[in-house]
C-alpha cells in the first residue's frame, strides 16, 4: 500500500477558473492527487473580491486551501524597484511577503512529505526548505523569452524579452539544482535544459487530453475545420496566431480550399480581432 503524502502545492494564479493553459493542468493535477494525497494549496488571485464559490471550487475535494490577493499596481511597484537585482522579472513580480508569510506558517519541513512549485514564479518560497520538491517549470523559459523576442516587431515587447533572456540564463539553471526533479512538457525543452544545466534531474510530464470527453471523430468523416485555442492575450499565443493565419493557413488553403480557422480563447488582443472578418472565425 503507497503511502498517503502530505504535499504542500503551490501556484501563481488561484487554478479557477479554468482559463489558460496553467490553470487546466494545475487544477486537474490537484484533483488527482487529492484522490490518495493530502494536499494543502497555497495560490495568488489576481483581482479584487473573489468570489467564493472559486475557493469552494477546490476545496471540495478536500483540499486545504490559502489564498493571498495579488495587487497588479503594488506587484508592479515591487518589481520595478527590484530591476538592480538578478532575478526575472517574472518572478520578482510573483515574489511577495504575503505569500511567503503563509508558507512559512505551514512550516513545510514538518508538516509536508513533498514540496511542488508550479513554474518557476513559486519556486522561491521552497527552494531552500529541506523537504523533498518538485519543480514543475513547464517550459524552457530561456528559450521561450528567446522565441518571444526574435518572432516579435514590438519594440517594447523586444526590450522586455530580451532583458528577461539576460536574467534567465543565470536564474533558470541555478533555480532547478533547488529541486529534487524538474519536470517540463516537451523533449526539446528537456534537451534545452539541459544544455543550460546538464546536472539537475528533469523529467517528461506532457499536457493530456480527456479522452473519455473529446472523442476523435470516424476517419471517414471529411475534415476542413482547424482550431487552435488558448488564452489569447498571453503574447506567445498572439504571435502564434499571427504565424497560423499569415504564413500556415495560406499554404494549407492551396490545398483545401474552403478550410475553417477558428480561433477560441478569453481576451483577444485588437490586432487578433482585426483579422477576424478576413481569415479567421
């Protein structure tokens, strides 16, 4: 019999609702290990009067659950006073003493069997805690700011992901020999980070699908609709949009003529529903 863990999780966003891709993986990770686990979640809500049916949410499977009020402007404030330090932005944006104070009263080391910090922006309240941890960094965040910066023509977007790729290549190798495992969604990310730090220990922990609700259609139905879907105003995905609509969907419609691009997210930016009426649903 496995033993039942006392697992101390922690997030940068309240994962409900489920908008964007962290919060589906982070809240079903939760579900699941609620299911022969003990496990406490300590999370931002970004926002002002949260509802509380959001905390039911989670709770209702019996997980223990601390939220702390993540202000934007004072979140803001603090990383800009911080831009001497060597830390990303990202994570000197998600780094308050509110949230740490929680952490602390939890007094993991004793009361905690494992340790997860959901990306990299809540590693810093476990990093140092004698415990074991789990890192699950999702992404290489070197090469994604990297991606970001080369795809983008923002001037203001360039300088940000290239002062962030500056930060990262120190941060990001040096975070994960924190860790016990660092898990990432894809090989090239592994292979990535392993370049920047060939000595930590990562492991394959891909995004699924819920097979038992999207049941793949009979082959010989005709296909010609195509979607991509995700939160849209998250840059990487904007640029994704604009590569899918001017340099990919051109090609496949020389072959496919009629072929239909729907794009499905919360907040589109104005320059996604600019190409609305011309090539995309």
């Amino acid at each position: 019999m496995k033993k039942r863990l006392r697992i101390l999780f922690l997030t940068p966003r309240l994962p409900y609702p489920i908008i964007g891709g962290d919060r589906i993986k982070s809240y079903h990770m939760l579900q699941h290990l609620a299911k022969s686990h003990d496990v406490t979640l300590v999370s931002f809500y970004q926002g002002a009067n949260m509802p509380k049916s959001y905390a039911k949410e989670i709770e209702k499977y019996n997980i223990k659950t601390h939220i702390i009020p993540l202000n934007p402007i004072k979140a803001g404030f603090n990383t800009a006073i911080r831009l001497a330090g060597k830390n990303p932005l990202e994570i000197d944006y998600y780094t308050q003493p509110e949230f740490r104070k929680v952490v602390e009263s939890l007094d993991p080391e004793k009361n905690f069997d494992l340790g997860i910090a959901f990306f990299m922006r809540t590693a810093e309240y476990i990093k140092d805690m004698n415990i074991k941890k789990i890192l699950m960094s999702e992404d290489c965040r070197t090469t994604y700011q990297k991606r970001s910066y080369e795809g983008s023509q923002n001037l203001k977007q360039r300088m940000i992901r290239l002062w962030e790729v500056k930060k990262l290549r120190k941060y990001e190798p040096a975070i994960v020999n924190k860790f016990d495992i660092t898990t990432l969604v894809s090989n090239e990310d592994i292979r990535d980070m392993q370049k920047l730090n060939p000595g930590a220990e990562y492991r394959l922990l891909t995004n699924g699908t819920d097979i038992n609700r999207l049941v793949p259609p009979p082959p010989s139905m005709e296909r010609k609709h195509l979607i991509f879907t995700g939160k849209l105003d998250v840059w990487a995905n904007e640029l994704m949009v604009q590569s899918i609509v001017y340099d990919i969907l051109p090609l496949i419609r020389e072959k496919v003529p009629d072929t239909e691009l729907n794009i499905v997210g919360a907040r589109p930016p104005q320059s996604m529903l600019s190409m609305q009426n011309k090539f995309i649903h």
